[in-house]
DNA sequence: ACCCGTGTTCGCTG
DNA sequence: TCAGCGAACACGGG
C-alpha cells in the first residue's frame, strides 16, 4: 500500500511539490481521460503550460498550484483521493498509474499517480481557490491555522452522529481522516461512539489538542523515515515496517496508555476504529 | 478466491 | 428541506 493521504500525508506532498516545482515553468503537460480529470478532461491542463509556479498550499486534504500564466494567474486543485500521490521522475521514466504529468523547466517530470481514481485535479481560472465548493466548505486548516475549541465544539454539538463519525467530516475538521480520528480520540481519552453533543468543553478541547498531537506525531515519524526524498516516496504503515500509530490497526496488542487493557477494534459508518475501551470513556 | 481499504459523492429514507 | 446512512467508485495487496 502506498501514500493514503490524511493531513498529514497531504502536508508531505505539498512539501516535496513545494521544493520541486516553486519558481519552475511548466513545459508541458500529459493526461489521460479519467475520472481524475472530470468534468473538464485532460485539455483543460493545457491552460498550465508556460506558466509559473508561485506557491503550493494546502487547506485539509486540498492541494493548490498557484501558478503566474501568460493570462493571469492560474491555480491547480489538487485532491489525492485515497491512493494519489505526486511523484517526481527523468523524462521518459515509465511511471505505472500515471494519471497526469506536468514536465518541468528543469527537465523533471512531475507525475500525478493514483490507482484507484479517486482523486481529482481540477484547473482553477484566476486561482480562486478559496470560492471552490471543495474547499469553501472546510473548516480552517488545523496545522497551519491552529484548532478553535469553541468552534469545534459548536460543530459538535449540532449533529446527532458519534463524535468519530463527525470528526471525519472535513466541515469539522478539514484533513482529519481515519486514521487521525482514532488517534485523535485515544489521546483525548474519548470513547468514539459517544455522541458528538454530549462532549463537555473539557473534553472537546482535549479532542483538539488530541488531533494536533497525532497530525504532529505522524509529521515528525515521516520526516524521521525520510519520507521528504526526491522521489516523493512516503513509506506508511506496512512499507516503514513499523507502525508509527498508538491504536490504528492495533487490535488486541496491549493498550499503549494503561497498559492494562487490549485495543480492540469495532466498525462505525462501515470504517474500523480501534481504542482502549478502559481508557476511553 | 475472497476480503479489505488512510476518501468522497450520490441516492434513498425518515 | 435535510441530516444521516449505505452503496458506489476501482484497484492492489494480504
């Protein structure tokens, strides 16, 4: 398995996207029709060619490209679904699930590689990034902006649903995926079928603070395993060989936190979600 | 062979 | 009208 990008993962492509591309021109650009491309297909990239890279954002789980066209400025939405991932290759370097290239003043070829399809690349005219319906609905970016208890917990308090099933609601917390919601609710020791309104303040700012911690912690594992390589490889999971995470995929090994009990593993909204039911209360 | 999946969107239901 | 839910999307890996 490869890259499957919550924020954290989505932080690491914006980087390495960051380095290899800011202040490069766009030489030329290749894609095939998928579903990748729709509505607009594979000609709409053609209005990068020429144009500058200015900056690389990040809102969530939403990439954008700034880039300075001939016609103004242009942006590049970028979503890598559940197996996107951006790579940089030679010219001519045979790259299998090429979706996208974009070839590069430099020589490099920057590959949008995805095998399931699930992601999306949109051209933005005039880059009004923010007026996207994807990414108007986020909530701020927990990294870059910081997490607001109060708003938080607004959110929360206005669904019926299980507070793991609302954090994966990028309205709530934008980039917040599987992964980090578990971890989230074990450092914030919150049990994930408690219904979201019925969190106290106490409780919402330590799901706060329990979401900046992993995103955090998952950061700092990437960078030590070097996942910021010239290639764009991030290792995860079962390709590091060891599993950076405190409960995620943990079932029945030992509670990292009391000790006492086993991780067990329970199904909400069809996805896994694994805690320490003495801890998580 | 069969099952599972780190995300999002769509259509149905109450 | 709308929140919530399950299916669908498409493919590789265990």
């Amino acid at each position: 398995m490869g890259p499957m990008p919550e924020l954290p993962e989505v932080e690491v492509a914006r980087l390495n996207l960051s380095r290899w591309a800011t202040g490069r021109r766009v030489a030329t650009v290749e894609a095939e029709a998928t579903r990748v491309l729709r509505p607009a297909g594979p000609r709409a990239l053609s209005a990068l060619v020429g144009a500058q890279v200015v900056s690389v954002d990040r809102t969530g789980k939403a990439l954008l490209v700034r880039l300075a066209g001939r016609r103004g400025a242009v942006g590049l939405y970028s979503h890598l679904g559940m197996t996107g991932k951006w790579v940089r290759r030679a010219a001519g370097e045979p790259t299998p699930h090429s979706r996208a290239r974009l070839a590069l003043d430099d020589g490099k070829v920057l590959h949008y590689v995805d095998p399931r399809m699930f992601g999306r690349l949109l051209v933005v005219p005039r880059a009004r990034f923010e007026a996207l319906p994807a990414v108007s609905q986020l909530s701020p970016d927990p990294l870059r902006d910081g997490i607001d208890a109060a708003r938080l917990g607004q959110r929360l308090v206005a669904t019926r649903r299980a507070v793991k099933v609302a954090l994966l609601d990028q309205k709530v917390l934008a980039g917040v995926g599987n992964i980090q919601a578990a971890e989230a609710l074990f450092r914030a020791r919150i049990d994930p079928r408690r219904l979201a309104a019925d969190l106290t303040r106490g409780e919402v700012v330590r799901l706060a603070e329990g979401v900046l911690g992993s995103v955090r912690r998952t950061l700092e594992a990437f960078r030590a395993e070097g996942v910021l390589s010239d290639e764009g490889e991030v290792t995860y999971v079962e390709e590091g060989g060891d599993n950076p995470f405190l409960v995620y995929d943990r079932e029945g090994e030992a509670c990292p936190r009391c000790r006492r009990a086993r991780i067990e593993r329970i199904v909400q909204s069809g996805r896994s979600t694994f805690l320490c039911p003495r801890c998580q209360r």
